[in-house]
C-alpha cells in the first residue's frame, strides 16, 4: 500500500442508503449498509488523506480519524456535499441514494383507509455526484460507483458519461457474494480509456486497492 498516496488531499465520500420520509413514523429506503464507504474511508485516511465521510443511518461506527457528518435524506446529503466543496479534492460517491421522495411529507400518520390500493406520488431526487462533478470551477476529481445486474460495464461506461465523473467502479450486484451487505466486493474501476479488474477481497482490501489506483489517477492529473 503506498502510504501517503493521498497526504494533503481533503476527500469527501458518501455513504450508506438515504431514508426519505413519507410522514413521522414511515420511510423509504434501500438495504444498503456502507460498509464499502466506510472502508474507503478509513483507506483514504491510511493515505493520508482529511476525510468528511456523509453518512446516511447505517449501524457502523463512525471511523475515528474522519469528520463524520450524518444525514437522512438526499436533499441533506447534497447539502452536506455542498458545504465545503470548493477545498475538496477527491469526491467519491459511494452512497445509495434514493432515486425518488415522496412529493410531499405528512404532517401525521397517514391513516389506513377502506381503500385497497394506494398510491404514493414521488419526485426525482438531486443526483449529488453529477451535481459534483458538473461543478464550474473548484471540481473536484470524482469517482462514483454503479451496482448492476446485467451489462455491468456498458452501463458503467454510460454513467461515467452522462454524469461527467472521472472514474466509476463497476459492480455486479446479481452475484450475492458479492455487494451490498455482504463483506465482499469485487469490482472493475472504468475510466474513460481502460478498464482494472480488482479481483474478489474484503471490502476492506478492496477499499485500499481503489484508494491507491484513484491516488494515481489524481497524481497523473496533477502532472500533466
Ligand atoms: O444512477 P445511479 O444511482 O446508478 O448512479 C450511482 C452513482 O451515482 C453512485 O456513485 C451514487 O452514489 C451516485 N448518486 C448520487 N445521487 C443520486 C443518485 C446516485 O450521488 N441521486
């Protein structure tokens, strides 16, 4: 591991599900559990790296060296991803944010009616990592990733376009060995000229190997 790869970059990194309220006592969320950016976390640190790590509700424990700041929603996490932005270096989305919000949230407890469907009408969320990387001035290098079930690296290649990113790691989500909530992970990091296969590890491992290829990318960056 190449120690101090990343020494004097400040690192944001988003993590965990959102939860989106559709009144006081009810949500909707996803199964993600973090564990993948909080492993790149503490790799970044282990680099060198300042870390704000965003966190929506996740039963981990916050890394010690990393200023942690916890969210609920998408909008909160666009805003603590916003705030600060112009010192940040490396942007990695690792977070699984809810693609839609209820329109509106009920003040009370919505109540079981005599009705047998329901219907609930949702909005599009802010994509905080395009937001990111589409920045004018002060963009930082930004990484996001893709969970896929099929054609995962056609899909991959598509949004590292569309959202304007400079690397995105590719997984196959299909495999349940592999992705969320397992401790295992095995990724393809695709940039716009090649594609680095990181073989199945730990979340842990793979973390650190991702932290010193993106550490690279960013020092060619920095050179040319
Ligand atoms: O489009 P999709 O959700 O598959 O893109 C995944 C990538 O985009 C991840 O890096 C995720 O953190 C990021 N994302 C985001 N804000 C959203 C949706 C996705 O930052 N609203």
């Amino acid at each position: 591991f190449q120690h101090g790869a990343l020494a004097g970059k400040r690192v944001f990194i988003t993590a965990g599900p959102t939860r989106e309220p559709l009144d006081p006592v009810r949500y909707i969320s996803n199964h993600s559990s973090g564990k993948m950016g909080y492993a790149l976390a503490e790799a970044a640190i282990d680099a060198g790296a300042s870390v704000k790590l965003i966190s929506g509700p996740v039963t981990l424990a916050p890394p010690a060296r990393a200023e942690c700041v916890q969210v609920e929603t998408a909008e909160q996490m666009l805003a603590a991803s916003m705030d600060g932005i112009d010192s940040c270096d490396l942007f990695i989305a690792a977070a699984a944010v809810a693609d839609y919000r209820p329109v509106a949230i009920a003040e009370h407890k919505i109540k079981k009616g005599s009705e047998e469907i329901m219907e609930l009408r949702l909005v599009k969320n802010p994509d905080i990592v395009a937001t990111v990387a589409g920045l004018a001035t002060s963009r930082p290098f930004t990484v996001g990733f893709a969970a896929e079930t099929r054609d995962v690296i056609g899909y991959a290649r598509s949004k590292l376009a569309r959202k304007q990113l400079d690397l995105i790691v590719a997984n196959d989500v299909s495999n349940p060995e592999i992705g969320f909530n397992s401790d295992d992970n095995a990724v393809t990091l695709v940039s716009a000229q090649e594609e680095i296969n990181l073989a199945q590890a730990s979340k842990r491992q793979l973390a650190r190997q991702l932290i010193e290829q993106i550490a690279l990318y960013i020092s060619r960056n920095d050179s040319s």
